[in-house]
C-alpha cells in the first residue's frame, strides 16, 4: 500500500494513525471536594470534568489510604478509558454527578452480555436499577456489593454514589491500593488492575492506556513554556484552534475554511469548516506575519532545516516538525506539526479528528525547520 505524496493531503497508514490520545494542557487539581476546572486543561479524548476527578482523587489518595504509595491520575484514567471510556455519551454535572446512569449487564448466569456467573443482589436496586440480581455500574464498573466497602464520597456531598465522577474515582484509588501498594512498581501495579478485573487481558489493556496517560507528565505545565517573542505567537495562535474539526483541504491564513473532496479514502473536507495540518501552521505562522507555502512538503522548504539525525532535542518550541515516507527524503513529507516543547506538537492530524497536541510521533519523523 502506497501514499500518494501530496504534501498534509495524503493517505495514511494505519500504523502511523494509531499514535497516542495526548497531552493538551493540564495544572494539578486542587484539593477541593468539587475540582475547580480553571486548574485542569484538556486531555485528547477525556472530558474534562472527569479528567479533573482522576487528578483530584489521586491528590486526596493520601488522606484515604495513606500506606498507599504512587497513585496518579493516569492510572486512574486507564482504568476508566476500559471500563466505560470515561463516561462516554454521559452528561457529567458540575459536582459530578453523570446521567444517564453507566449500568453494566445483569449479571444473573444467562450468559447476556458475556457473564456466566449469578450475583445476589445486595442493593437492592439503589445503585443499578434491579432488585433480581447485580450489574456493575458507574464510570468505573462497581458491583454494588464491592462499593459499600469501597465507596468513598470524593465530592464533599455526603452521598458515596458510584454514578458520580468525584466519588467514583476516589473509590477506584482506595481500591487499586489494597492494603497498601506502590504503584510505581510495576508488579504491584498490575496485581492492582488484576485485582479489579482477573484478566490478564484486561491487565494488557488498562496498561497501555496508563503508559499513554503517563507519557503526559505530572501535569505541570510546560508546552511552550520557552517560547517568545513571534514562536509564542504562533505557539497561542495554534494552541487556540484546539478543538476545530480537521478538514481535508481546509484552513488558510485568515483561519478556517471548508475543504475539498476528497481524500484517498474518499473521505470529503467540503462541508467541513476547519484546517488541514499545512491549513493550521499556515495560519499560525501567517498571525506571525510569515507566509507560507500551502503543503507540508513545500513548508518543508522554508527556513532553517533540522536533519531528522539530530533528533527532537534539536528543535525548539515554534519550529515546524516534519514526517515522511522516507526521512532520509523531503519529497516525501506528508506531515506537519508546530513543536511545542517536551517532545510535544500541536497539529491538525486527519480525518475524523480535531485539532489537538499530542506527541511528536516516532514514526516518520524528518526533523523540522526554523523560520524564527
């Protein structure tokens, strides 16, 4: 399978799509009973008044459990992306509470939704809806029974209910620490995510999420942070189109625009408003008052080059970040990002997504080049 090499317009391969959900912005949660959102960003595909539980009941772990050592907000986030992908398709209120109720399936021995085993019920129906048997409930998949012993009220409410964010994710942290863990040994880390779910499986998965989460950092933040004068111009110009949807074609120095039919995949920009990934450097740069050509691999060709031999450390924040076919060969950039600092880009990345940071990816890397 081949790319057509048409500069941000062209096909991807799988392997290069599959790259991390990442970092957006994040400070700390402040440990309060309801976390203040002015202190939590965005994390690429968790929303944010969940992601501001994560960090806030791994901030208040030590108050719960305190022989237990090296809880993140990533650990966390790995166990709820497997258990109910962060509440997806929920209404997440401000203190927390989400609608509709998260219900597994009932869990009575008939095989429906792949359980085998019959559970008594022990809430009667206060938790998850049926007096008949169990189901396993909220963001983090509680059965009734395990949350009497493990619900913990994370939002100050006075309610320990598994249907809200706060008090769900503090739970989940009492729970993974057991009589007290550390975490940040690998073994006792996973005998915690096998103790919530015995699959090795299940272990594999919630694992590589956590990885991803943690390659976020501590969440201080720091993208761009040694950026000045016309790179945090065009670093702020970048960073405040997060969220516009990609569009094949689209973007200009002015902004936004619909895009063009099609791509390789027969996938339209037309009636898309947003940016291509040339689309969203052309504007960021041009807010610089810098024009630049309207493909990754002609952009490629302005400025100071950075050979991909001498790696990302060799870039700084506003540089543009470059990814090809062959490295070796501009010709076949098809990639483009603005390098926002710690190993980190801002970029328009395909179809189907919206503008976003995540990591300078692996694969592919050309290096990038300096107009600055």
């Amino acid at each position: 399978m081949k790319r057509r090499r048409l500069g941000c317009l062209t096909t991807l391969l799988l392997a290069v799509l599959a790259t991390p959900v990442m970092l957006v912005a994040f400070a700390a949660a402040r440990e309060t009973d309801t976390p203040n959102l002015e202190t939590v960003g965005k994390v690429s595909g968790i929303p944010q008044r969940m992601l501001a539980a994560y960090q806030a009941a791994a901030a208040r772990l030590p108050a719960e459990a305190p022989k237990c050592t090296g809880m993140t907000w990533a650990i966390l986030a790995g166990i709820a992306k497997i258990e109910s992908n962060h509440a997806a398709g929920r209404t997440i209120a401000d203190n927390g509470d989400i609608t509709p109720h998260i219900l597994g399936p009932l869990l009575d021995g008939s095989g429906a939704g792949g359980n085998t085993t019959a559970f008594e019920d022990t809430d009667n129906g206060r938790w998850d809806d049926t007096s008949s048997s169990e189901r396993a409930v909220g963001p983090f998949q509680f059965l009734p029974s395990t949350w009497q012993s493990t619900g913990r009220d994370g939002n100050g409410d006075g309610v320990k209910d598994p249907h809200n964010a706060d008090d769900a994710a503090l739970g989940a942290a009492v729970y993974l620490c057991g009589n007290g863990r550390n975490l940040t040994d690998r073994s006792q880390l996973k005998a915690a995510i096998l103790q919530y779910n015995h699959s090795t499986a299940y272990v594999s998965d919630v694992l590589s999420w956590i990885d991803r989460y943690t390659q976020l950092g501590d969440g201080t933040i720091r993208l761009g942070q040694n950026a000045t004068g016309d790179a945090r111009t065009v670093i702020n110009a970048a960073l405040a189109e997060i969220g516009t949807p990609y569009s094949w074609g689209g973007g200009n120095a002015t902004g936004p625009t619909k895009g063009i039919c099609c791509t390789p995949r027969g996938i339209s920009g037309a009636n898309i408003t947003g940016y291509d990934c040339s689309g969203l450097t052309t504007y960021a740069y041009a807010q610089a008052g810098i024009s630049l050509p309207r493909t990754a691999a002609q952009q490629a060709g302005i400025g100071k080059r950075i050979p991909a031999s001498r790696g990302i450390g060799a870039l700084e924040p506003g540089d543009l970040v470059f990814f090809a076919v062959d490295p070796s060969s501009s010709s076949t950039i098809y990639h483009v990002g603005i390098y926002l600092g710690d190993s980190m880009m801002v970029n328009a990345p395909r179809p189907g997504t919206e503008v976003r940071t995540e990591a300078v990816w692996d694969q592919g890397f050309a290096g990038g080049a300096r107009l600055l």
